[in-house]
C-alpha cells in the first residue's frame, strides 16, 4: 500500500509539477508580450500602425467615453492593428485609450495594443489673439512633457514610443510652430530621463512631423539644431502628403495626353502610382539629409493619408484637383501598405476613423474624411476585403454594425471616383 500511495504522490507531484510549469510558461510568454519594445514593433509588417482620435462629434469638448474607445480598439485589433498613435495629453483622450487598452488586455491576456504618445508642443501665445513669437516657447510645454512622462511610467506595458510635438517645427503651421532648439530641448530632456532610469531604457523619443522639416525640402530647415536633433532621437518620424500636393505641388499629379484614351480606372491608377512615387521620393530625400548627419538612423512615416471627399469648391473637390474620393483613397491604402510593408518601414497610417471636429464649419471639407471607417461605422472602399473576410463580425461602432459603404457596390462607388485632370506638364517622379 505505501508503495502504491508514493505512486500517486510521485504523480500528484508531477501533475502539479506540470501545472507549475504551464502557468510559469503562460507568465514568460505574457512577460515576453509585455517586453516588446519599440524597436521590435516598428517597422515589423506583423505590427501595423495607424493615427487614432476615435472623436465622434464635431467638437472635442465631447470626449469618446472609454466604452467608446473599447469599441474603437475591438474594431482596430480585428483589422490587424497593433500600435496607434495620438497626439496631446493635455485632454482626456489620450489616458482614456490607455485606460480602454488595459480593460481590454484584462478582459483577454491575448489582445495586443501599443501607443506612440504624443506630447503637443506649442510657441508663445498659440491659439490666443496675442501675437505668436515663433523664438520663446509656450508656458505649457513643461506641464504636457510630465504628462506624457507620467503616462509612459504608469503604463509601460503600452507605450513604447513618445512624440515630442506634431507638425511642430514647419513653418506653414503658422498659428503655433516652434524652432527645432525646443523640440530638441524636449528630446534631451526625456532622453536623460532615460539614462537616469526615470524612463525605461527601452522608450523610443522622437519628433512627428513634415518631411520638410527633417530636411528633406527647402535647405532653411538645415539648422545646426535640426542636426543635434536628428543625432538626439531614437528614430526619425516623417510626415508625407500626395494629396495636398495635387495643389500644391502638382508636378506629378494629373495625367499625361498619351494617357487620355485610357479607361477612368486605369488613369486613377496610373496617378495614384505617381503619387506614390511622390511619397517615396519625399521619403528618400529625408533618408539622404538624416544619412548625411546620423547613418543608419532609422526613419518611419508619423503620418500619410488620402481624403475619401472634399466640398466642390475646395483645392481637392471637383471643381479642384479632383483628387478626393475613395477609390482613390482605397488604392492610396493599399499602395503605401506594400512599399512600407515591403521597405520594413512602419506607416501611422492617417486616419482610422473620419472624425467632423476637424472642419467642424465645413462638414464638407477634406480633413473631416481621411478615416478608413466613416464616424457611423461604414467601412471604406480600402477595407471591403476585411468585411469580406468577416474580420467585424459581432462589432459594431455605437448601435451600427460594421458594413462596406455604398452597400458594397463598386459600380456606385466608380460612379463618384474623378479621373485627375490632363497635366500638360506632367513629370515623372524618380
């Protein structure tokens, strides 16, 4: 009998023994979840970025509520996206999403969610009826920096990046832009807050903004600031934006006479091909600037987007460029997910949602419509496929299921898609 009891107790040992095992497996994996740093998540293909809001209403005065937010993040994850990126802590906004991501992961160990947290940076009276100084920082940048400071330390977990200010240094943000001393300030400060331990080491800091900004245009940007700062964050973020520059810049937009025969879908798709390039070439340019003072420092596209509509008499409308509508945007979508995808370069793709805040005089207006999801719920052209493969089932954004706008019929949808206009001038971008 003693012997047949040490039989039992060899395998209650064991089955505990094995039980032991499993959990402390189970807590090495979730820990190995937790550790992934910034440097493992950007610019691998497996961790999708994008630019989030999730505003519903069109003022911010009315923040999404964390349940709001959970939905947002439902939806986000069931597209395969796995690091958002925001823009102030001055409001509730930013602390309610981690609030929303930490319910989530509590609710299940699996779901996976990391944050670029942006820190806003302003000058001297910006926003005010006081004449902005452009040289002297605002008060308000020490108090928005701890706030973002706080953030990261209270959930490390989730955030894995800081950005020290949005479209902060280029110069046609007239109502606040700041010079590159202030963000570079702001980038030391953090990063000695990193190499004193008040930071995990492991935080990345950088600067999200136009690609001008990091020296890839105009040579007035070529500061010994702007180098210090190159040298001083852990990887360049880099604003790029085609659409504007159908108006702006429209070298490459349009299409060629030899084109002119070609059916509407394929002119779309030849000039979405070139605004591509025109990316890509802003791209390339920052690349030499940063390569010429810091080599091999890493470079990630903070923003590109492409807006789904524009009133008739704005730059991009009908009577404009006729580069909004969303076929355009859905094949701007997909073309910047297989170059980043392919180049190993993360894209904060602008936006997940449209959010009417933005132009709130002008429900119309271009920048309320770069989300890939419309405020009610509707799914844009450039996500069809996901609702296709079932990917929302069961989700929902307020009370309306995620379905595909114009009922999923291409036909309506190429019946609102402009063929850009004849460019006589028409260059081809290298």
């Amino acid at each position: 009998m003693m012997r047949n009891w040490n039989i039992v107790g060899i395998a209650i040992i064991a089955i505990c023994t094995m039980s032991c095992g499993q959990k402390e497996n189970k807590k090495e994996s979730m820990q190995a979840e937790t550790s992934l740093t910034a440097k493992e998540i950007l610019g691998n293909s497996d961790y999708p970025a994008i630019s989030y809001g999730g505003y519903r209403k069109p003022t911010r005065d009315i923040q999404p509520t964390v349940s709001e937010l959970k939905e947002d993040m439902r939806i986000l994850s069931a597209m395969g996206i796995r690091i958002l990126r925001t823009y102030n802590v001055q409001l509730a906004h930013a602390s309610n999403v981690l609030k929303a991501i930490t319910e989530l992961k509590q609710e299940d160990s699996k779901f996976e969610m990391y944050l670029m947290l942006g820190a806003w940076i302003d000058c001297k009276n910006a926003w005010t009826d006081l004449p902005v100084d452009h040289d002297i920082e605002s008060e308000q940048n020490e108090a928005e920096i701890a706030r973002a400071v706080a953030l990261a330390n209270q959930y490390p977990d989730i955030v894995k990046i800081i950005a020290v200010g949005n479209e902060a240094m280029v110069k046609w943000a007239t109502s606040y832009f700041v010079q590159p001393g202030v963000i570079l300030k702001w980038v030391n400060h953090l990063q000695g807050l990193k190499a004193s331990g008040e930071l995990s080491k492991d935080l990345w800091i950088t600067s999200s903004d136009d690609f001008s900004s990091w020296g890839g245009g105009d040579t007035e940007y070529h500061v010994e600031d702007l180098a210090q700062l190159i040298k001083a964050v852990d990887y360049v973020s880099m604003h790029t934006y085609p659409m504007h520059n159908t108006h702006y810049n429209p070298f490459f937009w349009g299409i060629s006479e030899e084109e002119a025969d070609l059916s509407k879908e394929e002119k779309i798709h030849k000039a979405m091909e070139r605004a591509l390039g025109f990316a890509v070439n802003q791209f390339q340019e920052v690349k030499a600037y940063v390569d010429s003072i810091s080599p091999g420092k890493p470079i990630h596209i903070g923003e590109s987007g492409w807006a789904s509509y524009d009133s008739d008499n704005h730059h991009y409308g009908k009577n404009g460029t006729k580069a909004t509508d969303e076929f355009k945007e859905g094949l701007y979508y997909k073309f910047m997910r297989e170059w980043t995808d392919k180049e190993n370069i993360s894209c904060f793709y602008f936006e997940a949602f449209d959010e009417s805040w933005k132009d709130a005089n002008n429900p119309k207006g271009s920048e309320n419509h770069f989300g890939l999801i419309t405020h009610d719920g509707k799914a844009k052209f450039a996500i069809w496929d996901l609702v296709d493969q079932g990917v929302f089932e069961g989700l929902s954004r307020g009370n309306n299921k995620i379905k595909k706008t114009h009922g999923g019929d291409k036909s309506l949808l190429m019946e609102e898609a402009m063929p850009p206009p004849i460019n006589h001038d028409l260059q081809l971008v290298q």
